[in-house]
C-alpha cells in the first residue's frame, strides 16, 4: 500500500473518536435502518405464520444440493428450498457458534453485540456453558411470545447455562431441549441431554464414540412432538430448530454410512473422535439433518398446517477447518469462496438461507438482497406486526413476499470479531474490506476486494482504491462499539 493510503488511515484512526458520534448519526447503524423502532406494517389482510427456524452447525455455503453439491445428499432440504426462496447473498454475523447465535437472536451485528467470540464458563473443557446473555436482553424468542406465540428450541443453545441469566427459559423459550454447553454438543452420544434446565440421562450412552442413543435422532423427535402439541392445543408456535449437524465429532448411526462409498483414509482421533471413514461420516451427517427435516415437513403435511407454517433454513458459520476430519476441498463445500470457519473471508460468513411459506413466498425464487443472521428479528418483528426492537436489522419481509419495490436495503453489513486473532469487514455494495490480525498488528493494513468480479477474493485493490479504502474504514470504525466484555476488546471503538 502506499505511504499516502497509510497516512490516511492513520488519519481515520486518530479523528474517529471525536467524529464517531457525528458519524454514527450521518451513516445509521446499517445505512437506512436506524436503531430506533420502524413503523408497522399493515397486517390487516395477512395472517401471521407458525415459525420454525432451521439453523445448521458448521454447513457451508455449498454444501446442499440446492446450493451447488454434488456428493452429498440432501434431498428433502433441496425440495423445501424448491418451493420458496432462495438467498444468494446472505451472510452469519460472526464465524463461529456462539456470537453467531447472539447476533441471530438479538439482531446486533459484531460491532454492537454483546457476545463477540466464542467464550467458556468454567474452564475449556468444563461443560458449564458459554459466556450468558444478559438478562434484559430482547430475543426473537421473546418478540414471538409476547405475541402470544407458544416458543420452543431445540439442539444447541450456547449463550449460558441452566443458573445463568442466559438460560433460554429466561430468553423467551417455554422449552429448551438440548444442549445448553456447546463444549457438551460435541459428542453425539452424550450421557444426557438437558430438558429446560434439568439433564434427561440417556441409557446406554456414556459421550464414547458410539452409544445406544444419537441425540440429533431424539432433539429432532422432541421438536416434532412439540409441533404436534401446539397443533393440537390450537396455539401458534415458533420453534427454534439449532441443530449441532454437522459440527465435528465425525458420529452418526452405523446404517447411515451405507448411502456413501469415498475414498478414505481414517482419521484416528487426535481431536475429537476417531471415524474409519470420516468422509462417508461428515456425508452422512448432513444427509441425517437432513432426513430430519423430511420428518418435520412430513408432520407439518400431515397436521394439515405446512401452509400455514414459514420454514426459515441456514447455518451458523462456514465449514470447519480441520480437513483430516472434515475435507472442504473434496466436497467444494465452499465453491471457490475463500476461507472456511473462523474467518472473516466468504468461505467463513456466507451462509445458505431460504423462506417456505405457500402461498405467500413465490416457489422456486432467488434474491441476491444483500442480508445477514442480524435482519431476522425485525423480519420477524415485521411478520407479527409489532414494533421492531432496536437492532441492526431491516426487514426482509418485502422480498419475500414478493414487494421488492417496497423493500429497505441495507447500505452496508458489519463484522466485529474477536477471535482468530481479531477480524473486522465491512461490505458495501459490491465491495468489502477485511482487516485480520489486529490483535498482535494493531496497525495491520486492509484488504479491499471486488466480490462481484472476484467472489474468491484474491485480488487485493486497496492500493488502486485508496479513497475508498479510507471511507469503508471511517464508517466499518465508528461502527465500532466498546464491547462490554473486555476479553472481547481490541484495537479503536467509536465511543472510547
């Protein structure tokens, strides 16, 4: 980069804190979606849905046949994603589990959110549960239960435990079934699973490499059961679907393996558990979820409500980035985006995302409307008819159902995170800038990339760009606001 781009975002660096306020004001915290409440929508001709929103573990962006795969076999997510829309440009709000999931069910990007890396209580290995969210903290789950909705989630929680204020009980669930540890959630045979803060033993399990009880089989059971209870108690419901497929360890029934036949060479189990065919193993845990699915659209069909029901379906991060258990390069799960969990790159935080509701989201439609985990809780606010909380989301209720003139549009998407050596991005337009290591460099200089003629990103344009460089830097900075937690801090915040 030249020394005139280096003095001028050293320039940035020193101004924004006097100007972040004035910045803040002049930008909107996303462009046109100000962190103030948004007029209603007129609901009078619209009833409102069941919801069930579908989060895969660890998925990435290509690895459903409805997105590009090949090998793997996913054909009851394909056909749901065939009967409504498609997303093209839909992004996590972090890399990895637990900010991801803060960001999803708060509606705060990286640079606002309270969760902004993954963070244990307890000790590393100690299953007391991920940093809680705060008590006074507005949820999706909330939003739909004071809307009179029945709230229920199921697989994995990671924003605190059964005594913590971040209990999903305490977060808008009436049920939880799961786990509440995401350290807990890596093992699929686990000696217990916990049911709204109380541990279910599972006989025959004792969280070895193979057991008598798969979870995913039994969370996916008590979400089914928990649709047929609402149906028949005449309650609208959402349920939170946060399945740990297909995160690492590499375990899945016996019988699932037949549907693959890969090249192997065993993984012996240096990290997690062991798999003599750990290609056939992933396969077949994603193909598990999604044999899952089939299960709940079968019961949505058979209760005679799938109409009445909007199907939400993503994943949490890009695919993991241990390729002797989990081989991203033989199944593309990626295409040619670079990077893979844990990074700020498209690999890392571009996610597959589609909407099913009949009759009301045209089938067999895509949208290349710039969107992120972050818009859900005022796309649902928006659904219900009520008062969208503060959050840097807008709505994506519009495009789906097909009012495209009518729709808000994001003027740029934010990451702020702390892990993997601290990661900042900006996106606008079709432009993104990436600064990595800022924890050990906190000068560490951007990378600016084109994603619509290098969707790979491997051109580096931040010295033909030098302008644009420091506007995306100016407004990615006073974006930046001091995390709560001081673990989470690193580098410049707008209100120091």
């Amino acid at each position: 980069m030249s020394i005139s781009v280096r003095q001028s975002l050293i320039f940035v660096a020193r101004v924004v804190l006097a100007g972040a306020l004035l910045l803040s004001a002049a930008c909107g915290v996303t462009g046109d979606a100000p962190r103030e409440n948004t007029p209603k929508e007129n609901t009078s001709n619209r009833s409102t849905p069941n919801v069930i929103y579908i989060l895969a573990d660890d998925l990435g962006y290509r690895e459903l046949g409805s997105y590009g795969q090949s090998k793997i076999k996913t054909p009851h997510l394909d056909a749901l994603a065939q009967r409504g829309m498609r997303f093209t440009q839909h992004y996590t709000s972090a890399p990895v589990c637990a900010p991801a999931r803060c960001s999803l069910l708060t509606g705060m990007h990286g640079g606002h959110a309270y969760i902004r890396d993954n963070s244990e209580v307890g000790g590393w290995n100690s299953h007391g549960g991920q940093l809680p969210l705060p008590a006074d903290t507005t949820t999706v789950a909330s939003v739909f239960r004071r809307a009179g909705y029945a709230t229920g989630g199921f697989g994995k929680w990671g924003l605190g435990n059964a005594e913590s204020s971040g209990d999903p009980l305490k977060q808008g669930f009436d049920r939880f079934f799961g786990y509440y540890c995401q350290r807990h959630a890596h093992n699929y045979y686990p000696s217990y699973l916990v049911d709204s803060g109380k541990e279910r033993q599972l006989e025959g399990n004792n969280a070895g490499v193979s057991g008598k009880v798969y979870a995913p089989q039994l969370i996916a059971d008590e979400l089914i059961a928990f649709v047929r209870s609402q149906h028949d108690a005449k309650k609208p419901f959402f349920a939170y679907y946060a399945s740990a497929l297909p995160h690492l360890a590499l375990q899945v029934p016996e019988q699932e393996l037949a549907a693959y036949d890969f090249e192997e060479t065993p993984y012996t189990g240096k990290s997690y558990q062991p798999h003599p065919r750990p290609r056939a193993a992933y396969a077949a845990m994603i193909s598990f979820l999604d044999k899952q699915v089939g299960r709940l659209v079968a019961a949505l069909e058979e209760l005679g409500i799938a109409d009445e029901t909007l199907i939400c379906f993503s994943s949490d991060n890009g695919t993991t980035h241990l390729p002797l258990q989990v081989d991203a390069k033989f199944f593309a799960s990626v295409g040619d985006l670079r990077g893979l969990k844990g990074s700020l790159f498209e690999g890392g935080i571009r996610v597959p995302f589609f909407a099913v509701w009949p009759g009301h989201i045209r089938s067999s439609t895509t949208s290349d409307v710039l969107s992120a985990h972050y818009d859900m809780l005022a796309t649902f606010a928006n659904l219900l008819g009520v008062d969208v909380p503060p959050s840097d989301g807008i709505s994506l209720l519009p495009t789906l159902l097909g009012h495209d003139k009518e729709q808000r549009h994001h003027d740029h998407l934010i990451w702020d995170f702390h892990g993997y050596g601290g990661q900042v991005a900006i996106r606008r337009g079709r432009y993104k800038l990436v600064v990595r290591d800022l924890i050990k460099k906190p000068t560490a200089l951007p990378a600016l990339f084109d994603l619509e003629s290098d969707p790979g990103e491997t051109s580096n344009l931040a010295k033909e760009k030098p302008e644009l460089v420091t506007e995306l830097m100016t407004t990615l900075m006073a974006e930046r606001r001091r995390p709560e937690i001081e673990k989470f801090r690193f580098g410049t915040y707008s209100d120091d």
